[in-house]
C-alpha cells in the first residue's frame, strides 16, 4: 500500500520515478478502510531531502499511511521557502485536536545548546507533552532522540571529543524485539552528531531498552519497554550523497571537519558513495508501523489514550 500525501508536495514526482508507491489524496478517499495517521515534526534545516528520506521508507509498507508535516510556528526557518510551509506543512495549532497512531520527530542542527537555549524548545515540549494522550507510538531521531529522552525522562546529553561522522557498523543487542525483526545482526547506520547520550543512562533507567549499538557510536536503536517511545541516535533515513553534501558544506563554510568514516570508497571524495544501510532502514521503519503502530492501536483513533495505558511490550 502506498503512502498518503497533500497532492502536489515536490517529493511526489522524484518518488514516483523511484518506483516508490506514493497516492494523492483524490485517489485515496477511494479506498474504503482507515489509514494510518501519522505526524512528522521535521526540524530538520534541508526539509525537502528530509520528506523524501522519510516518506519513501514510509512507503516501503503494505499499510496506507496519511501523513501530515507540521514545522515549528515558533522558529523562523531560513532554507525552505514560505509557500512551501504554507502549502505542504501544519503548524502545532492547527493539527493539536487530532490523533494521530505514529509520529516521527526529526533530528536538528542544534546540538551546540542547551535544550532551553532553542529557541522552538516550549513549543517542542508542548508537542511532546500532547502525544501522551494524542499519539499511539513516537520514532525520534537523532538530537529529536536526545530531545524527548531529556523531556520525558531527565537524561541529558554529553559532548563528544570530535564529531560522530561517517558508516558506523552496529551490532543487535536483542533480537527478540519486535522492531528489529528481521534485521541482520550486523548492519550499517550513518551518524552525525557532536553529541551523545551515555550507555550508562539507559541501563540504569528501568523503563528503556537498548536494541543496537557499538563501541564507536554507543547506543543507536533503544525505546521504552511499553515501545511507545524509539530513539534512533543515527541517520538511517540517510540518501547515499547527505554526508556528502554535509562534508563539502562544512569544508567550504572552513569549518574543522574530518573526511566521514568508511563512507567514501578507498577514502576518496572523488568516488561515488555507496548505499549500505537502505535494508536496514526499511526494516526498522517497516516493523514500527506495523508492530508499534497498525497491530496495537484502535480502529476508533480517538481512544488512542486508552489503549496504550499499561500496554506492554510486543
């Protein structure tokens, strides 16, 4: 089944000729069944290449999903034009007295300051605070991950030496969970991140989980044992060419930036990239809207808020 998007978002026409199954909303109010409802917090400062990494691992399901992309009413974005947001995107208000079964928040170049310092961090934290009783399920990303664990469970982050930048390999801490089924148990996730959350954190915390990691990258896949809540700390919705384009950004902006790792074949920037991790991505993304979020919450979306009440792990 396809996903479900406002007729007319750019990314439709390069999924399309992806072979991507993507569905406007003329074709979708044919077909006789719920969809899946889900919201996407993008924070991300390049959120066209963020719509289409997410939507197309989004679509890579037999489930029909609607989603909706709202942006922060209370931060200026300054790398996508107004009439796109206006167009293509919702902000908080306008979508608070809705349900949703998933959401996903993105990722954000803010790692340099404190959680109160960001400037959207109230209207992030009122987003948070709603889903306890609005959304089934909630895949964060990166320093969205570091983020929701700082709100909902007082674990803070810690700066790295230097960044966390490149293909790091990943090993399976538990098979067993429902998110990883599936999964090799080795595989490959990008990351890029001047921060990190301590293993410690999580093995002390009794509500959270680690599913993968490794000794470079620490903890990439963990979630709390009700699985309403996953943290991914790397970039698995990555294209080949982001850390790419991130690196000769940096480089021209003469910032100190070392090559990314095991990314560039033979460490040769004249060399195209190669995409490792895309299974890897399209299993995880795959099992959370099944197993977290089509198998367990109501047909009836609006008694989301129940439902989940003592809902153990799948």
């Amino acid at each position: 089944m396809p996903i479900k998007v406002v007729q007319d978002l750019p990314a439709l026409q390069k999924l399309t000729q992806e072979n991507i199954f993507v569905m406007d909303e003329r074709r979708a109010t044919m077909q006789d069944f719920r969809t899946l409802e889900v919201v996407i917090v993008n924070l991300m400062p390049t959120k066209e290449a963020t719509e289409e990494q997410l939507l197309r691992l989004l679509s890579n399901s037999p489930l029909q999903v609607n989603v909706t992309f709202i942006h922060m009413q209370s931060h200026q974005a300054a790398h996508i034009s107004e009439n796109h947001l206006k167009e293509f995107y919702r902000t908080f208000d306008q979508i608070k007295d809705r349900y949703f079964d998933g959401m996903i928040i993105t990722g954000a170049p803010v790692e340099h300051l404190d959680f109160e310092k960001v400037n959207y961090w109230d209207e992030l934290v009122s987003i948070m605070e709603w889903s306890n009783n609005h959304v089934f399920s909630t895949l964060h990303i990166c320093w969205g991950a570091q983020a929701a664990l700082y709100h909902h469970y007082s674990i803070g982050k810690q700066p790295l030496d230097k960044k966390l930048f490149g293909i790091y390999e990943q090993e399976l801490r538990d098979k067993k969970v429902s998110l990883v089924r599936g999964m090799d148990e080795l595989f490959y996730m990008p990351h890029s991140r001047h921060t990190t959350v301590p293993t410690e954190s999580f093995e002390q915390a009794p509500n959270l989980e680690i599913l993968a990691g490794s000794e470079e990258t620490g903890v990439s896949i963990a979630q709390s044992t009700d699985s309403r809540f996953v943290f991914i700390f790397g970039h698995a919705e990555y294209d080949a060419e982001t850390l790419g384009k991130e690196y000769e950004r940096d480089v021209e902006a003469g910032k100190p930036i070392e090559m990314p790792v095991n990314y560039y074949p033979g460490n040769n920037p004249e060399k195209t990239p190669k995409l490792k991790w895309r299974t890897a991505a399209n299993t995880i993304y795959a099992n959370w809207l099944n197993y977290y979020v089509y198998q367990v919450t109501p047909f009836v979306i609006e008694q989301i808020s129940d439902s989940w009440q003592g809902k153990k792990n799948v």
